[in-house]
C-alpha cells in the first residue's frame, strides 16, 4: 500500500472522523453537540469500511460488458463492504432521528440541552 494512496487516505481520514466523533461524544456537554459526535462518528466508521473493501484496478460486480464474463472473481470486488455501508447509512440516519426527537422532547420538558441539568438521568 503507497503512502498516499487514495484507500490510505480513506483510511486515514475516516479514523480522523472516527475520532473527532468519539471526542464529541465523551467531552461535550450540550445533546445537540453529542448527537452530531454520533453522526460523525458513524460517517467515520462508513469511510473505513468502504476503504477496507476498495480494490485497485478492479471493477463492481456488474456484469454487463463480454469481457467481464470470463474470469469474473479476478475481475470484481466485493460487494458486501458497499452494501453493509448502504444499510447502516439507514440504521445511522434512523438512530440520529430518534435521537433528535428524544433531545426536542427533552428540551421542551427541561428547557435546556445541558446535560449537567438533567439530575433525574443519573443514578
């Protein structure tokens, strides 16, 4: 793998948004904050994936041209890395919105999104 490979630099910046997302959700206080953590978070961990399952010099597993045909599995990459990265964008937007309901219920009850005020919460 070069350097400055275009999957390397997937990588690269894909943990670099894993990490920022993780730093959001541990240190902020405010839930609006900690939600958008959790998105970066999760479009993190799609960057990685979808590097992981990139190959060069290959193809989709679309087999619409003749010469594709022959010698096939030499010819494609998986498709699982793009497809688990589809269904989890899904599950990761349909997360997010729960979580921002839940966070505008919250404030309507509290009338705040500090966490520090929200004493019944803990234990």
């Amino acid at each position: 793998m070069q350097l400055f490979s275009i999957e390397y630099i997937s990588l690269v910046v894909g943990f670099l948004i894993l990490l920022i997302g993780i730093w959001g959700i541990l240190t902020r206080k405010n839930i609006l904050k900690m939600v958008i953590g959790f998105s970066l978070f999760d479009t993190g961990t799609h960057i990685i994936i979808v590097a992981l399952g990139y190959v060069r010099n290959k193809t989709a597993p679309i087999l619409n041209q003749p010469d594709l045909q022959t010698d096939t599995a030499h010819k494609i990459v998986d498709p699982v890395p793009q497809a688990l990265v589809l269904t989890a964008i899904v599950i990761g937007l349909g997360v997010t919105a729960l979580m921002l309901v839940y966070a505008m219920k919250l404030h309507n009850e509290k009338k705040t999104l500090n966490i520090q005020n929200y004493k019944d919460l803990k234990w």
